[in-house]
C-alpha cells in the first residue's frame, strides 16, 4: 500500500470511528465561541491586548525567568529551568523520591504530555493518576489526547461506559454519564486521598508575583494543589506574563475561545507555596502550612530555538484554547489522531511538533491545513496560522528526496523548488498548466479524461480519478477582452477606471465570470482593462512553494504597479486571489509595495456594493423578482468580512437570497483533488448538500450561487444544478 492509499485509510478510519463524536463537540464549542465573543465589548481590542502581552513576554523571555524565579524563592518555592524533557523528568522524578512519594496525582497538562512525564514515574515504580475526566479516560484506555482541551472528545459515552466496564472489576456495568460521572468522582476520590504528590500544569504564570493560573473545567487542580503537601508545577516557558494584571484579558478570552464559555468553571489562582494546612487523610489532623512544599519547572525542550526562529516564534504566543481546532473544518471530521502530532493537535500542532520536534514531526499531518485562514480569526492573540504550516510545508519540500517520477518533468516546470514530491509540483505549477491546457483545447481536456491519462495521474501525482478535472478553455478571458477592442466605456467618459485581475481559473476555466463582470461594471460606468498577468502565487504557496509564490507575487506587483500608481482600482473575482493581495502578500513583497496593492484592491462583489452605494444606476444590473438563491460564500471571502457585500447586491437585484450557514465546502482548491483527502473533502461537503437539497431548508430548487472556485467545484460535484458566481447572476445579457 502506497503512502497516499495509507493516509487514506487511516483518514477513512478515523471518520468512521471518531468523526461523530469529534464534530458534534467541535462544531459545539464553535457554535459557542460565537455566541459568547458577540456579547464581548472590545473583543478585537481584547486579543489585541492580549497578543501585545505574549508578544512582549517572549521578547523578555530571559528576564521573565530570572524574575520569576526570585520571586518563586521569595515565597519559600524553589524554580527548576529544564533543558528538555529528560532533564524535566529527571527532576521531577527527584522531587517526589525526596519526599518518599509512591503515588503522584495530576491535573491535565499539555506540558507534562509533551515530556512524557507519566510514562518516567511510571517506569520508576510511582503510580500516577489523571484527575481530569478525560484524561483519566484516557489514561484507561491508553490513548493519546484527540483535542488540546477536551482530550477525550472523540469518546461517545458508550465508548467510555463500554472501556470502564472492560478495565474496572465492577459490581453492577456503568451506562449512563451520570454513572459513569460518580464512578470517576469516587474512584479518583481515593486516588487523592492516597496521593503522596500533586502536580499541575499552568495556564500563565506571573512573573512579578509567582501566581499560577489554571483554567479548568472540573477544578480538580485545587485538589491536587491541596491534598497534597508537595506541589508541582510543569510548564513551558512561553506561559510566562509579565504581571499578575496582565491576566485580564486571557481570563476573558480562553474560555470563550476554548469551549464557547463566557468565563470557564474553575478560575484558579495559586501563589504557592499556598497557606493551607497540611492534612494527613489517614488520621484526619491538620498539619502546618510550613510543611508545604513547592517546585515550579518550567520548560524549554526547545522553545528558546523556537523564540529565534522569526517564522515559528508566534507559535510561542499560543494559550493552548483549541479555537484553531474547533474552526477548522477538516478537524471537525476527523479529530486530533489524524490533525495532529505527538502530542498537540489543530492548526497550531504543526508550529508545535515541529519547533519542539523538527519539521518531520509535522510531516504526517501538515497538508490537512488548506489555508483557509479561519482559524486566525478564531485566534484570541491572532497568530497567522496558515503562515507557519506553509513555511514548515516548505521546509519539508526543502527536505524532501526526489520522486522517482521527477525525471519526467526535470527542466519541465518553471517553480524555483527542488525535490519537491510530484503531487505538489503539479498543483504549485497550476499556471503551466492552465496555459498549456488553453493552448491545446479541448484536446487538452479530451486526452484528460481518458481512461489511461486518469491513471497515469493518479498513479504519478496522486490526482483522485472520481473528482472532474477543470476544462480549459481555448479562448481565455484575456484573449477575449483583446479580440472585443477593449472596454466599451471610454476612459473620458468613465466615472472611474479598474483593472479586472484575470487569475488562473477565471482566465483559463471559469471565462464566463470574467465576461459577466466586465459586462457588469461597464454597465456601471467603468472603463475596464484586462492585462495578462501572471498568477498570485495561490497555487505555489498552497503546496509550500514559498520561492515559487514569491516569485509570482513580484511579477504581480510589476504588472500591476504602473494602474495602481495612476489610481486604477485592481478588481479580483477570486476570493483566495485577492486574500493574497489582502494578506499574504505582506509576508511575500516588500512593505511598500504590498501596502500599495492591498490598499488599491477590491473583492468585485465588495467593489459593485462601493458602486452602488455611490449612486450608480442599479437599474442597470440584472433585474429579477424574488428569483430563489442559496448562496455559499468562499472561506476567505468570510474570514475578510466580504460576504455580506455579495448578499446584499443580489438582493438590490431582486433575488431572495438564502445564505448557507455551513462554513467550509472542503474542497479546498488542490486539497479535494489529491487522492489521499478526496473522502475527507467529500465528508466535509455532505453537510453543505444536506443544507442544498433537503426541502424544508433552501428549497432544494433555487439557483446556486458560490464566490470560491473551489466552491463551484465542489458544488457542481454534490449538487445536481448548475453553479455559478453571484457576478453572473447580475450581469446584463450579452
């Protein structure tokens, strides 16, 4: 079996078995967190705050410990700096040998996780305990967390019933959660009672005091903290804030970011060593809080490379809330066994795994992560996730033996990688392509639907044979704005002057968008112009292709500086294209000319709403009267706060638009064609076609209208109608 047919399977497994569980409680925690940040005031100024904070204690990294530590030993604690995991084990293992420890209780930690620091006390002769329900599940069953919050989400409650009642020599079978509740209560009750050493993780840690906060659910941390009289505490280096007020708005935005809470059960904060007396369970007697001992250990196990590595250093400013995970649609269907790593999982694990582990670690997952950029709105420090997979997605190319089918397209590409796998080589050079694919049509689009040609590509690049190819087009919107003459609105008589951006997929597949919106803004009174110009750099960076994109970009940027330094506005139908413009070309051009271009680009929906509000002639537009649209807005579209724009222009125009609530289609663009993902991206879809086409929703009959072409694409796949861009819905008849 082939490494593609093993992802696959392993894809297919887990949606099978975990699937449910996992979207039901993401898709929750989601639907929460965008609940309770809507009745947050100042939320952006909160993670502005907040990522301000991260920002400043990881560039004070250095200080931070050498003042936490004084203040540590102020208070009669002592601070331990680990090298790495080994050494944070040997530590601790040391820590509860000096007190004579059998037996050590745990609050959840990631941290402790991350070392493995049960499996050391374990192999030492110490009985260890999870005191979190999920982890305690977990513990039993023997399995790694799924969610970086919820360990156990992808455990239904007859999974646990059915692994409690295998593992436990019990009277009557445990079923209901209420059962199995008091069962855990009771059992773990005991284990601290018994427990001879408490250890816990920490959300943050203030320097200027020494005050650890934990945020949990259950708030069993308090328990290990005080039923014990050693306490301690493991965490990595990034958790360090400056003050003890600096905990403000973390406190305000985990909860609500994690689980969709608006402040999460357990707020604890411990500046230990804590004041409460000793008790000796087995005599009942208080003993004196002087007995009390504390160790913080705080980690590096590779952070400190991590924080001078310009690329992965925000993964440092991560809380661990999992908002990244829960947003993410590829996530939700098949959990943290398949998005993650060793020990962290969702969008932020790549930056995790491979800063503590090296790229490789990341390799397994990395490519589930399709750039959408949900996640970053999600983020409460606003980390640009999709940023750190693709430069770790390029340092694994960078990485990467060569194909044994590179010899077929050596000196045939025009990208600036090298040893990158086929698969990526083919979708990161989707230009060549296309224009290969116009020049030669439609015999192009006939010798790639044959039989042989399917199989040669999904044997060579991994292209999935049951997804439809893109038809090139022999004429391209370029070729056809040239043969017309140009705009039919002359530039005197214009009220304004755009350049409509001809990408990949409108120049070469999608043509007939591109003509719909140059009928529509000439309609409007624009003097349009439709260059060639090379692509953004979409398909290049999607396969970390980082050179290759920024190569791209900087053809963009000379093509189209001479318009935007006259003041014409760049028009871009692709809502992927103009997220480059937007974003990524910040992290790909120079400063200035990124600016430039991102302030002088519009999405065409968000310029023809700008239009019109500005007095042109609606009338001029296609008129319709209440002609049914379920419409499907393009992730980025979402994540840039353009797809109101869109909804509100078709209803100028007469249509009763119907807005679906699903937020991802997953196709993807390249993502739902390889092979190893086309079942996930399908799975993802299922959801969007239910909303399509049951009749008590969006009528099962109306028009289909999506900005994305991947949308389109995977539109067209799930949906018996034709599936057009809103553009076209508005344009005039020819």
């Amino acid at each position: 079996m082939s490494d593609r047919q093993q992802t696959a399977a392993h894809i297919r497994q887990l949606m099978a078995t975990e699937g449910a569980a996992v979207e039901q409680n993401t898709r929750g925690f989601n639907a929460g967190r965008y609940d309770s940040v809507s009745d947050l005031e100042n939320y952006e100024g909160l993670k502005d705050e907040a990522r301000s904070i991260k920002a400043d204690a990881i560039e004070r990294l250095s200080e931070l410990i050498d003042r936490v530590t004084e203040t540590v030993e102020q208070n009669g604690g002592t601070v331990y700096l680990a090298d790495d995991a080994a050494d944070a084990n040997r530590y601790v293992h040391e820590v509860v040998r000096s007190v004579d420890g059998e037996s050590v209780v745990k609050s959840k930690s990631m941290t402790t996780e991350e070392i493995e620091l049960n499996e050391t006390l374990v192999n030492n002769d110490i009985d260890v305990w999870e005191t979190d329900l999920g982890e305690f599940v977990l513990q039993v069953a023997d399995e790694a967390p799924s969610h970086l919050v919820a360990p156990a989400i992808h455990k239904s409650r007859e999974d646990i019933a059915h692994l409690f009642n295998e593992y436990f020599d019990l009277d009557e079978p445990l079923e209901t959660a209420e059962e199995l509740t008091r069962f855990a209560r009771d059992y773990l009750g005991d284990r601290v009672r018994e427990a001879d050493v408490g250890i816990t993780g920490a959300n943050f840690i203030a320097a200027d005091t020494g005050t650890l906060a934990l945020v949990t659910s259950e708030g069993n941390a308090r328990k290990c903290v005080t039923a014990t009289d050693t306490h301690v505490a493991v965490a990595g280096i990034e958790k360090l804030i400056p003050s003890f007020e600096d905990l403000q708005p973390f406190i305000e935005l985990i909860g609500r970011s994690g689980t969709g809470q608006d402040i999460t059960s357990y707020i604890s904060l411990f500046t230990p060593p804590v004041d409460t007396p000793t008790l000796d369970f087995s005599s009942d007697e208080f003993g004196s809080a002087a007995d009390r001992e504390f160790h913080l250990v705080l980690v590096d196990n590779g952070r400190s490379s991590m924080r001078e590595d310009d690329q992965l250093r925000e993964t440092l400013y991560c809380i661990r809330c999992s908002a990244c995970a829960n947003s993410c649609a590829n996530f939700q269907h098949v959990g943290g066994h398949a998005f993650g790593g060793e020990t962290y999982t969702g969008g932020i694990a790549t930056g995790w795994e491979a800063g503590l582990g090296g790229e490789d670690a990341a390799a397994e997952f990395n490519d589930l992560c399709t750039g959408c950029s949900r996640c970053v709105n999600a983020c409460p420090v606003k980390i640009d996730i999709p940023w750190i997979n693709t430069v770790v997605r390029d340092r694994l190319n960078n990485g990467e033996e060569s194909s044994k089918f590179d010899h077929l397209v050596e000196g045939l590409l025009p990208d600036d990688e090298g040893g990158l796998d086929l698969q990526k080589r083919l979708f990161g050079n989707f230009e060549l392509l296309a224009r290969c694919g116009s020049l030669t049509a439609p015999v192009s689009n006939w010798i790639a639907s044959t039989a042989p040609a399917r199989t040669l590509l999904e044997r060579v690049a991994g292209v999935d044979p049951r997804r439809d190819l893109p038809s090139f087009q022999r004429e391209t919107l370029v070729d056809w704005f040239r043969a017309r003459g140009g705009s039919h609105v002359p530039k005197s008589s214009a009220d304004r002057e755009a350049v409509l951006y001809a990408d990949l997929y409108t120049n070469h597949v999608l043509v007939e968008r591109g003509k719909a919106t140059v009928r529509v803004l000439e309609s409007l009174d624009i003097h349009v112009s439709v260059p060639s110009v090379s692509g953004s750099g979409r398909a290049p960076l999607s396969q970390g292709m980082i050179s290759t994109a920024e190569s791209q970009a900087g053809r963009v940027r000379d093509r189209l500086r001479p318009f935007v330094d006259d003041g014409v506005d760049i028009v871009v139908i692709e809502p992927s294209d103009f997220a480059m413009f937007d974003r990524e070309y910040e992290k790909l051009l120079p400063q200035e000319d990124y600016e430039s271009l991102a302030e002088n680009s519009y999405e065409v929906m968000e310029y023809i709403y700008g239009l019109l509000s500005n007095d042109a002639d609606v009338s001029s537009l296609r008129s319709v009267d209440g002609t049914a649209v379920d419409y499907h807005s393009h992730c980025q579209q979402r994540t840039s706060g353009l797809e109101p724009y869109s909804t509100v222009v078709l209803s100028r125009c007469g249509f009763d638009v119907t807005t679906s609530d699903v937020e991802c289609c997953g196709m993807a663009g390249s993502f739902g064609y390889k092979s190893q993902y086309y079942e996930l991206s399908m799975d993802v879809g299922r959801e969007l076609e239910t909303q399509f086409t049951r009749e008590d929703a969006l009528g099962g009959n109306a028009l289909v209208a999506a900005s994305g072409t991947s949308c389109v694409e995977q539109l067209s796949d799930l949906l018996p109608r034709d599936v057009v861009h809103p553009v076209e819905l508005i344009a005039p008849p020819r």
